[in-house]
C-alpha cells in the first residue's frame, strides 16, 4: 500500500543553502507518535535504503515533473536526514525554493510501499519497522504532524488490489480508510459502520464481518479496475 508521512519542515529541521537551491533536514522522525497512532523506528528505511537509489524529489507528490534531486538520503540517530538540490533553471523549482523561504511551503513528506511485517499492529496504532519501499520524498504544501493518505489515482491496479488482499478485519478496513483518505480515526469508524447500513439494511447477517469483508472487497476491486 501506498503511504505517506508529512512533517511541518520545523519538525524536519529544513536548512536553505543561500543561493545555491540545496537544502537538508529530517524527512522523518524517528520515535514519535504520530496523530494515527503510528511510530517510525531507527533502521526502518535501512533496506530500502541500500536496495535502492536514493528517492526522487517532486513537488505536492506530483510525479510528473521531478523539481530536484535528493544527494544524500541516510538515517541516523533522530530519524531520515536528506539533502536535496533543486533543479537550475526550472520554473517549478525556482517557485518551490522562493515558498521555502518565505514559509509559504512548510512541509516534507515520504511516500512509499509498506506491506504487512512491515509492522507490529497494537492498541495505540503501528510500530513500522520497515519502509519496504521509499519511492519519493516531497516538499508539500500542508504539512501535518501525521498525514498519512493513499492516493488511490496514483496506485496501479495491481498494487491496489495487493493492499486489497491484505485486508482481514474490519480494523485494518478502518486503517486502510485512514491511509486511502486521510480520515480520522473516529470519522473512519463511522463510515464503516453507515457503510454496514447501507450495503445490508434489512439482512439478518448485516454484523458478519466475513460477509462485510467480501462485499467492501468486491467493491474496491472494482473500483481498482476502475482507475488502472
């Protein structure tokens, strides 16, 4: 599944380069708790890390045009350090630079895969312990403390359908809605529960969470092949 992780850049500790259109920071965090519960931990990017080149660079996590280049992307102790370098000459990273300075664009966020094992389910939320994939680190706009959303438009059918599979209880439907759309916890709980009014008003079996499963999943699907 796609996700994404957002900190305002006082959290990730931006630092501009005078003229130059490069800058450093922390794209993540390590420890925190974020408003969905979640917690990233030391050594969660360490294979994609090493697996991979390092993440592209795109503005608001538009993939069509890269505004720079990331030269170094490592962990240590405090959470995922970056430096970028914004492209010469390029009209959407000269405007990208001028937001940063002026605090207009006041956000970093991550995007990338995480599948189950990536993480330990508890109580409070997940403990990720590994990214299994981190395709692209962006400046944004809204920055949050934790947004975390799934941009259905930019998943393959494929990989929608995988995240799909993944889903074996209503809480983890729940937490698939918070990632899909950035709901909170509370506004996901109600919309599966209307959900469950609506796909079975009137059927004896409206609480079997196996039928509600199926249904929920006959639906995304669709709406997988949809979008592909």
């Amino acid at each position: 599944m796609l996700v994404r992780k957002t900190l305002s850049l006082s959290d990730v500790q931006l630092k501009m380069d005078g003229d130059a259109g490069t800058f450093e920071g922390y794209a993540s965090v390590f420890g925190g708790v974020d408003s969905y519960g979640d917690t990233i931990v030391r050594g969660a990017f360490a294979a994609t890390l090493q697996a991979n080149a390092s993440p592209k660079m795109f503005y608001n996590h538009d993939w069509s045009m890269p505004i720079g280049k990331w030269l170094a992307a490592k962990e240590d102790d405090h959470g995922l350090f970056v430096k970028g370098e914004l492209t010469p000459n390029l009209g959407l990273a000269s405007d990208v630079r001028a937001g940063m300075l002026h605090g207009t664009i006041d956000g970093l966020s991550i995007g990338g895969y995480l599948k189950k094992g990536d993480y330990d389910e508890t109580d409070e939320g997940r403990v990720i312990r590994t990214w299994s994939s981190l395709v692209e680190v962006s400046p944004v706009v809204f920055p949050a403390d934790a947004a975390a959303r799934v941009d259905l438009t930019s998943v393959k059918a494929a990989e929608l359908d995988a995240a799909i599979a993944e889903i074996e209880t209503i809480r983890e439907f729940e937490r698939f809605l918070r990632d899909a759309g950035g709901f909170s916890k509370g506004a996901a709980t109600a919309l599966v529960a209307r959900a469950k009014t609506i796909c079975f008003a009137g059927d004896p079996e409206a609480d079997s969470e196996a039928k509600f499963k199926q249904e929920l999943s006959e639906r995304l699907q669709r709406l997988a092949r949809s979008i592909a």
